[in-house]
C-alpha cells in the first residue's frame, strides 16, 4: 500500500469516528477544567503496543533533539517526532476531536513528554503551568492578547495501570481561572532533592525543582481537602488545562510495576511556540537543552493560518502525521 493510499485510509477512519465533546461535557469541562477518563486503547491493546514500542524507543538515531543530554528531563521530549507509534497517537480522533471541541477546530499539538513513576518514587507537588517556562522564567508558548484561556490542554495517557496506590493523577477542580504561581520567577534546579522533599508530610517534588519557589503569594497553600484523585486504566487518557491545579500520588511501592504516561500538549494555531528562543534556537529547561533545528508543531486539526509557525507534515522517518479534523 502506498503512502497516499495509506494517508487515505486513516482520513476516511477518523471521517468515519466522531468524538466531539457533547455540550454537558463541554459546560463539565469548562466548569472543573479536566475531564475523563476516555478510551484510546483497551488494556491489554494498550499493553501490547507498548511492550512492541519500548524497544522501539531504545532506537534514536532519528530523534529530534539528538543534543539532549542523557539524565535530563528533555531527553525523551517529542518522540512522537521520530515515533511511528506515538505519531499516529497524537492525532487520533479520540484526542483531537476532544481538543477541537475547546480549542476551536485549527489545533496543534506543540509538545510531548514521558512522565515516569517507579515504585516508591515521591509524589509530584501541586502546580499550575501557564507558559512552561517555569524552570527558568522564559516563556515556550504565548497566548495572544486578551486571550479568554492560558495555559495548553493536555491529554495525560496512561501507558500503564494508574491508580491512587501507583502515582494516578490529582486535581483541584475549577482551579484553571486563577494563576496562583508566577513562572516568570524561574526556579533552582536541585536534581540531588529528587525523592529527598517532604511536603505536608509526604516525599514530593518536581523532577530536581521545587514549585512552591513560584508561589504568587508565599502564604498562600493549595486546598487539598478539595482534591480529586483520577485513576485510569491503561490506554485511558484524562484532558485537562494545564493551569488546572494538578498533582500526582506517591507511587506507594505495593507493586514492582512502574507507572508510565505519555503527555501530548495543544494549543490552537494562534498561540505563539518558543517565540522567545528565536535568538538562540534552543531550548532550556529540567537540567539539559536542545536545539529546535527538527521542532515543528503537528496540526492535528483544521489548518494553520499563521505563518510564525514551524509545521512538520511527517516524522523524521517520513510517516505522515494525519489530521484527523481537516477542513
């Protein structure tokens, strides 16, 4: 089969499925700022791709950023870029349908990142993030002006089992209305306090940095009283905004197996993407950098209309990326 016809199939599938948010689910969203969980993928479909896709990922001599160092939180950052797999996941119907339906119908997906939890690793701590620049204050994506939202939408999937006992993720609903942190500050990079924070008397933290150092008001603290846990099968994925207050559970060790989830982020096409890293062409951030020579956005709806944007069309191995909402 042919590129072109292969490229066809999927159009006519996603033409076929239609996973637009519903108006209840749309007034739930926009009242909690997160919804799900959703099926992408059965369990055991979900635990089958992976153990294929695994050793896939040992194989980078495609990469995107080949410069990221090894240890560092970027190194494993758009993989779906050279990622068969993982590009075809950033724009399934289930996902992009669900994105439009908030974002409008012209979508990108400008970003993705591996979260990994291993049996008795610490607790993610409560934060918002607005920019992603919070790591040293520069800002990676910009909303226009007088903007209704900030922040990008994030569909958080779970490669593997997540539940309250192995690191399933928590939310303070409605919470995605008001910025309680200031990314602007920056934060100081401590990798040596991984595992090694105790936060309301429980080991968390945020990969080497400590979110509480962005606090708009230093007294201020999140209301865990009002924190919902939101466990999900694996091939499940949960939307939310990023400024949606948000954390993780401790992965209580109960288990030998880790918990793993693979993070898409989108934006629509009028938000602004390392506009502010024009200068050097590399990024900054979590203990390493990378230069944006390979970076392009993926549209994974609609059609780009902005000409400031970089669009890859195919991975690095040549796989077209398909939009599943084209018009």
């Amino acid at each position: 089969m042919t590129q072109t016809q292969t490229q066809a199939q999927h159009q006519q599938h996603h033409k076929a499925a239609d996973f637009f948010l519903s108006p209840e689910e749309l007034a739930q969203f926009h009242r909690d700022g997160v919804i799900g969980p959703f099926t992408l993928f059965e369990p055991e479909a979900m635990k089958a791709h992976w153990r294929r896709e695994r050793i896939l990922m040992f194989d980078r001599s495609k990469v995107a950023y080949p410069d990221a160092p090894a240890g560092s939180g970027v190194y494993d950052y758009d993989r779906h870029l050279d990622n068969s797999f993982l590009a075809d996941v950033v724009c399934r119907p289930e996902i992009a349908h669900r994105m439009a339906s908030i974002l409008g119908p012209d979508v990108l997906c400008w970003r993705t990142e591996f979260f990994v939890k291993y049996p008795g690793d610490e607790a993610t701590d409560w934060h918002q993030a607005d920019t992603f620049g919070g790591a040293n204050g520069v800002p990676h994506i910009s909303w226009p002006n007088g903007s209704d939202f900030n922040g990008t939408l994030t569909a958080w999937i779970a490669f593997t089992e997540a539940d309250e006992e192995t690191a399933c993720m928590r939310f303070i609903t409605g919470t995605q209305r008001t910025l309680y942190y200031d990314e602007s500050k920056g934060m100081q990079y401590e990798p040596e306090m991984n595992n090694a924070r105790r936060i309301s008397g429980e080991i968390r933290g945020f990969f080497g940095y400590d979110w509480r150092e962005l606090k708009v008001d230093p007294n201020w603290q999140p209301d865990e009283a009002k924190a919902i846990s939101k466990p999900c099968r694996a091939g499940q994925f949960l939307i939310f905004w990023s400024t949606t207050m948000h954390a993780s559970h401790v992965h209580a060790g109960k288990t030998k197996d880790y918990r793993l989830a693979f993070a898409p982020r989108y934006v629509p096409t009028s938000v602004r993407i390392y506009e502010h890293m024009k200068a050097t062409n590399r990024v900054e951030a979590f203990g390493g950098s990378f230069s944006l020579d390979q970076y392009g956005s993926v549209l994974v709806s609609g059609r780009n209309e902005y000409p400031q944007h970089v669009i890859r069309t195919h991975t690095t191995r040549d796989k077209p990326f398909i939009n599943s909402n084209p018009r």
